[in-house]
C-alpha cells in the first residue's frame, strides 16, 4: 500500500513538473524571450530535473526495498528449514502439562507420578478435584472414575497376564462388584459384600462350565448351582470346612440322585430314580459302600436288600406280585439259606 502510495505521487509530480515546463514554454514565446523570462525558465529546468532525479531515486529506493523483502523472506525461510532440520518429534520433555480454563482453573493435566514413574492423564471438575484419570497403575493400563469426594467409583483396568477387569465401588470407596477374564479364558463376576469379601460369584469356565456359587463370611463356597464340563446340572451344598454334605445331580444315563454326605465328605445315604423307573434309598458305611438299599420298581413292588462289606447281597425282604411276603437269606458264596415262601 506504501508502494503504491509513493508511485502515484511521483508521477503526479512529474505531471505537475511537465505542465509548468510548457506554461513557461509557451509564456517565453509570447515575450519574444524577455531576459527575465528567460532566468525565470531555467528555473523551472532546474526544478524539473530536481524533481526526475527525485523520481528515479524514489524508484531505485522500491527497487533496494522489493530486494530487501526478499532477502529477509529467504532468510527466514532457510532458518526455518535449519529449525525443522533439528527438530525431531519426542524432543519437548517436560514432568507435568497443566490445561486451564479461562478462569486459570486446571481442568486436565498429564504428569509422571509414584515410585515407577508411570504417566497419568487427569481430568478435573469444576472445583478441581480429579474425575477421570488414564494411564499406568504398577505397570497395568487403567482408567478410573471417581466422584466428588475423590473416591473410586469405576475401575477398568488390565491385570499382569493382560486379562481385564472392571470393578464397581460403593459411595464409601469399598470394592462391591468385579466383572473380568481369567487367565485359562473363563468369566466371572464377582459380588462383594461392606468387608470387600465376595459372597456370589457368577462363572463360565473355558469349556463353558457355568456355576453360580454363594460364599459365608469366611470366603467358603456353601451353595453351588450349575453345569458341569460334561454339561450335567447338579446342586452342591457344603460345610464351612468345604465338605460336599449334599448333592443333587443328574447323571449321563438320566437317573437323578441325591446324594448326602457326612462330615468329612463321604456319601453315606442316595436317593434317585432309575432309568428304568424303579426309585431307590441307599445306605452306605465309611468306606462308601453300599450295606442296605430299598427300593420300588416300576411295577410298585417294594423291595429291602442287606449287603456285606464285599457289596454283595446277604438279605431280602420282598412283596411277590399276588402281596406274599418274600424273605431270602444267602451265604457269603451266594448260597441260599432260607427262602420263603
């Protein structure tokens, strides 16, 4: 805008310096060239070459001023390529970024903490209490939520196998919820109680087991629901010592059971129904064998067997299809000894 400026005087004053120099021109003819007209031209020369020699110095001036502007835009330019020839990405350090608001709030900041200097990204609220953090904890990814008490609420982390977990707490910053991966590939989820110790956890194993178990204060499962790897429904209650005390299940070939155990975990007493119908009770001793079972088969007929330790049968008491009563007793070689009738 300068330029351009000064190039419109310049010719606005060579304009001026012409116009005068013919004026004068033609004065001198009308004067038949009086002396002081004369001196009074070649003032006017003068000035008229002053004011071309003004002009071409104007112009040689723009000329040194172009050149000088790009000079200094080539000097830049190559300074700035020297700057980015050195820089290399990675290069800024710095311990701590803070992002404030217009207020000079902190609202975000990004620092190395603790002993393994592992990075951490925090947002805050409004009164600058961290809400959110993202980053390392003991080497393990995370990210966290917390209220507006700085408690923990939500937790999403990463364990050192790289299995996931999510972890749910209460108001009082206590433990009350896991959802993760195991190691072999299962799922659990786990319900804790104000002792942030769990007491029902829902599982899938990696053969697709599911179980749903219920805890004591103690840690030990009591009560056990689910399928097991062969896909068998079953029912486990136990003791505080762990000891199965009873079992329903459902075995391969169909027959349902009951099976009840003793205090150091034996079964001592089954009850089920047959395949082929027939419902039974079974009594058996230490060694889990059967000693005395009674039974109904399918056609209503009720039956009583005493057995050795060998499991096999010493006594039968029986009904016969007409409601005779039926007694046998055998020998340890299977030999009858009494019949009747």
């Amino acid at each position: 805008m300068e330029c351009a400026r000064r190039s419109w005087i310049s010719e606005w004053g060579m304009a001026l310096a012409f116009g005068v120099l013919l004026a004068a021109q033609g004065a001198a003819q009308e004067s038949d060239l009086d002396p002081a007209f004369q001196a009074a031209q070649a003032s006017v020369a003068r000035t008229n070459a002053q004011l071309l020699d003004m002009v071409e110095q104007q112009g040689q001036l723009e000329k040194r001023s172009q050149v000088l502007l790009v000079v200094a835009l080539a000097a830049l330019a190559l300074a700035g390529y020297a700057s980015y020839g050195r820089w290399k990405p990675g290069t800024l350090k710095a311990s701590r970024f803070v992002l404030q608001g217009r207020r000079g709030k902190t609202r975000a900041a990004l620092r190395v903490a603790g002993a393994r200097e592992e990075a951490l990204l925090e947002f805050m609220d409004e009164h600058g209490r961290p809400a959110a953090t993202l980053g390392l904890a003991e080497a393990a990814p995370l990210l966290e939520l917390r209220d507006q008490h700085d408690r923990p609420r939500v937790r999403l982390s990463l364990g050192p196998d790289g299995s996931p977990t999510l972890e749910l707490y209460d108001a009082e910053g206590r433990n009350r919820a896991g959802l993760g991966l195991t190691e072999d590939g299962g799922v659990g989820l786990g319900l804790y109680d104000g002792q942030k110790q769990v007491r029902a956890g829902l599982g899938l194993g990696e053969g697709g087991e599911a179980t749903l178990n219920f805890l004591d204060a103690g840690g030990q499962c009591r009560l056990r629901v689910g399928l097991t790897p062969q896909e068998i429904p079953e029912l486990r209650i136990s003791d505080a010592q762990g000891h199965v005390r009873g079992l329903l299940r459902m075995r391969p070939d169909g027959m349902v059971l009951i099976e009840l155990g003793d205090g150091e975990g034996a079964v001592r007493t089954m009850l089920g129904v047959l395949e082929e119908g027939t419902s039974m009770v079974g009594l058996m001793d230490t060694e889990q064998r059967f000693r005395a079972g009674l039974g109904v088969g399918p056609d209503g007929r009720p039956r009583l067997d005493l057995f050795d330790t060998k499991g096999d049968p010493r006594a039968s008491l029986y009904l016969e299809g007409d409601g005779a009563a039926g007694l046998k007793l055998l020998s340890a070689r299977g030999e009858v000894l009494f019949k009747t009738p």
